[in-house]
C-alpha cells in the first residue's frame, strides 16, 4: 500500500478533533479514547526519576533491555501459563508497532490476513502497509466471530489470522474452548495467529477469564502475542509494547526494528520494568478504577436511555447499538457521532470504523465527572435530535 493512500485512524481523528476544542477553553467529554486516564503509579514514577538523575542515556538494546525481556516472559508465564524465555520477547515501541513488526516480519506481498469484526480499528490499514490483504469475517449472529465463520473464510493465500480477545470494541472475551476450536483450524491451514492480547489484565468477571492463545502448547510454534503496558499498566504515553513470537521470527522481528527505530526508549522501559516487577500491584491498581468507572458508565447510561445494557466483561469500552439511544432512524451512525462531537462536545467512535454499523463505542477509561455530565450532555443532544426531526416532518407534511 502507498503510504499517501493511508488514512489516518478514526479513533486518533476524533481524539485529535477534541483536543483541538479543548485548546479553545471548551469542556470536551472524551469517551473517544482508550487511554486509561489515571496517575501512573507511585513505583513508576521512583523508578524513571533514579534514571533522571543518573543523567546517563545511552540506546537501549535493539531487542530490549534484558531485565525487561526477563520481566516480561515470567509475567506472562505467570499470569497466561506460557513457557516463554527471554530470547522470544521484543520490547517495541507500544504494542501497535508490535504488530507492525510481526506483519513485516511474517507477509508476503498479496497474502490475506483474516480480521474479526468488530476489529481494533488499526488492522486494516498496518495489514495493507505491510502488503497484505486484509479479509473481514463478520459474525453469524451477534458480535463475536466463531470458528464456523472463520473455516469459511479461509482461502489458499489466508496467511496470518489476528485474535483479539479481550476485544476492543466489544470487551467480548473467547474461552477456553472457543480458542481452541480457531487455534487448531488455523494449525489445520497453517496460519500463523497474532494474538493482541493488551487487555489480559482488564478482565473484570471471575465466570469469563482472560485466556492467552499462549496458554496451548500444541500451537506454540504458529502463535505470536501482542502485549503492552499501555492498557494493563496505564502506561499509554510511554509507549511500551512486547512482541512475542517464536524465536526465529525474533530475529526478523530485530532487524526490522533495528532498521527501523533502534530500540524503544531507554526512560520508557525503566517505567515499564517498574510495573512488571509489580505487576500484580501495578495492574490492580488500574485494574480497580476501569471497573468503578465501568460500573458508573453502566449505571449512568442505563438510567438515561432505559436500555438495559450489559457491563462490558473486560477493556475499555461499551460497544451499544445506535437504536438503544434512541435517535431516530434517519440519522446514520457516523451523522450521530460528527453531531455529537461538534455541538454537545461529547466525542465518541461510530461502528463503522470497527467493520460494524449501527453501533458506537464510548470508551470509560475518562475520569468520573466526565462520565456523569457526559452521559446528561448525550441525553440532551439525543432530545434535541428528536425535536428537530419532528419539526422537520412538520414541514416537510
Ligand atoms: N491492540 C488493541 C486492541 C488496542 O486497542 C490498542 C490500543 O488502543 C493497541 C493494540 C495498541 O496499544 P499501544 O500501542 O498503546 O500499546
């Protein structure tokens, strides 16, 4: 793909689009971000601020600093019951350039690579950078894709399958035997599956766990793992992810990125060294306030729109169908968005940008307050909507 064709993303155009009106002095509710909004934690901040006054900044290995790779395998090993070592971890540059980095690494020009819709809505766009050819599997029924669809799908130049669970838009989760089931029909076909995974720590429902596609042996060879810091850890500025894949795409892995960028930031993985050497106090830490502010999102949308929506098992997001706010028909989703961002300062991502129309995400990851006088600003504009349809039809009648 050339890259004057790229466009930019969705959710980066509206996050960008809110800052712009936040610059001007305007109150703007964010729901369109996925940035853990919340103090990076106290070990973090100790850790990066020993660094500062060493004063001392060399380049980082290309492949990561080895305490961190260390780190970083044994958290997974720990938390996902994988059996990685250090020579299987990349530290990268947030977990998206992981993926950009496995997508160079693995594709061949023209080789398809199998999206589940609703997909994270970067994939199409690296998976053509990296001279693939992304192909949408769309669920029979609901919104999780099941491995009936994904058997259909497949073709003879299916090359690379991505996973995403726990899913960004939906926050829908796979079992055990759900992944499975895709594990062996990609190791049936040999497709490699990248599993973005940089929600395993952001499951909030004991009856729907977190499972790693790391955690079956059997595919070990055929399984590469996006994590990051951003979303587990609230370390999004920071820019830390890991890619981890067997050890001969590694090296491919460390060319590419020694090409490329170097290495990640020295300063950025002291932080992310605080983190994985607590993880377990780190994630819960973040982990506890996305689950209060879940629960508020819930709360407070289900008693101004009387929809009965579900708390979302696991990330950032509510993925609600347009028709529980109760706008009218003719108003399509991408329309409700543009209205909402620009006359009620509320910014949040039509389903389309995901593969799926009709739905719209509003991420939770933003303070309280803005939860609360976000969700009244939406009501307000949704009745404002209806006035001015009605007034509309009594024109045009
Ligand atoms: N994968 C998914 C599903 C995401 O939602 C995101 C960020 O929103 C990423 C990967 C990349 O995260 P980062 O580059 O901040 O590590």
């Amino acid at each position: 793909m050339k890259s004057s064709n790229l466009q930019e993303s969705a959710t980066v155009a509206i996050h960008n689009l809110a800052q712009e009106k936040m610059k001007l002095a305007q109150k703007v509710y964010n729901f369109s971000a996925g940035d853990p909004c919340i103090k990076n934690h106290d070990l973090v901040i100790e850790r990066v601020m020993k660094l500062v006054e060493l004063g001392y900044s060399p380049y980082a290995p290309v492949a990561g600093l080895k305490q961190l790779r260390d780190l970083a395998s044994s958290w997974l090993n720990q938390t996902c019951k994988s059996n990685f070592s250090v020579e299987n971890v990349v530290v990268t540059s947030g977990g998206k350039f992981a993926l950009y980095l496995l997508l160079c690494a693995l594709l061949r020009p023209k080789d398809e690579v199998l999206l589940l819709a609703p997909y994270w809505v970067s994939y199409p766009a690296m998976v053509e950078l990296a001279g693939g050819v992304a192909k949408i599997v769309h669920a029979k029924k609901g919104l999780k894709v099941g491995v009936e669809e994904i058997a259909k799908a497949i073709s003879a130049t299916s090359k690379i399958l991505i996973i995403n669970s726990a899913n960004n838009p939906t926050g829908e989760i796979y079992s055990q035997e759900e992944l499975e089931a895709i594990l062996e029909l990609a190791h049936q076909h040999q497709l490699h599956v990248i599993s973005d995974e940089v929600y395993s720590g952001l499951a909030y429902e004991k009856d729907h766990p977190f499972i790693s596609c790391a955690s079956f042996p059997k595919y070990r060879e055929q399984v590469s793992i996006v994590q990051s810091c951003s979303k587990n850890f609230a370390l999004s500025g920071w820019r830390i992810g890991l890619a981890v894949a067997p050890v001969k795409l590694v090296t491919k892995i460390c060319s590419l990125q020694g090409q490329t960028i170097t290495a990640a930031s020295l300063a950025s993985q002291e932080a992310a060294i605080a983190a994985l050497e607590n993880y377990a106090e780190v994630n819960l830490y973040v982990k506890r306030e996305m689950q209060k502010r879940r629960d508020l999102f819930i709360q407070e949308f289900n008693l101004h729109f009387n929809a009965g929506i579900r708390a979302p098992k696991s990330a950032l997001y509510a993925f609600i169908p347009q028709s529980a706010f109760g706008t009218p028909q003719s108003i399509n989703g991408v329309a409700f968005c543009s209205k909402l961002l620009q006359d009620y300062n509320a910014a949040v991502v039509p389903g389309c940008a995901f593969g799926v129309q009709d739905y719209v995400r509003l991420s939770f990851a933003c303070p309280e307050s803005d939860i609360v006088d976000g969700l009244k600003a939406i009501k307000r504009a949704t009745q404002e909507i209806w006035q001015l349809e009605k007034s509309l039809q009594v024109i045009k009648g």
